[in-house]
C-alpha cells in the first residue's frame, strides 16, 4: 500500500511540475510550436538518465521510493522518459533492431491512435 501511496503523490508532483515547466515555456518562447512539450520530454529523459546510474551504484534507495520517482514523479512528469530508458536499454545491451522496432512502432502506433481515437469521438459524439 505504501508503494501505492507513494506513486499516487508523485504522479501528482510530476504532473503539477509538467503543467508548471510547459506553461512557463511557451509562455517565454511566444510561438506555436510546442516547446514546452518538448522541454518536459528531453528534461524527463535527462533526469530518468541521471537517476537510473546515480540510483544502480553504491546509492541505496528504498524500492518503494525508487518507484515513487521512476513511475511516481517522472510518470506524471512525463512517459517519454520512461520511453527514453527503456530504449536506451535495448540499445545498452545490443539490441539495436529491438530498440529501432520500440522507436518507431512508439511514434507511428501513437500518432495512428491518436486519430483513430479523435475520430471515433468525432463518429460517435458527433463532435
């Protein structure tokens, strides 16, 4: 229960920060493309980076606080560092016709659900 307790608070910490940092830089940045979503994304894979090697060596952290920040904090920052990681992984260990098939079935299956989602509410709710 405690993990559970501890995802649930960072979730809510990632996702007020994600809300925080995207606001600040589109705000600063004046235009229309989306750099706020941009930043989130490469500054969750730094971090989630930095924390997978600070966090494996002599670092001992709790299993349920290393939770708290992987799914926690970093999941509601933002999934694409969990994306980054685990295609990091796969390249890290070899593997680099897995971690091509991870990148671009992510981005092309992504895109392809996010407009058959729009376009099943658009059908369905007639919007």
């Amino acid at each position: 229960m405690t993990k559970v307790v501890l995802i649930f608070i960072g979730s809510g910490a990632g996702g007020v920060l994600r809300y925080a940092v995207v606001g600040w830089s589109q705000r600063l940045a004046n235009g229309s493309f989306p750099i706020g979503t941009l930043l989130v994304n490469i500054s969750g894979c730094l971090l989630v980076g930095f924390l997978a090697a600070a966090l494996s060596g002599r670092v001992l952290v709790r299993e349920e606080y290393r939770i708290a920040l992987f799914i926690g904090l970093l999941g509601g920052y933002t999934t694409f560092s969990t994306f980054g990681l685990e295609t990091f992984a796969l390249l890290n260990a070899g593997q680099t016709w897995r971690a091509l098939l991870n990148i671009i079935s992510s981005i092309v299956l992504g895109l392809v659900c996010v407009g058959a989602g729009y376009r099943w509410a658009e059908n369905w709710l007639g919007v």
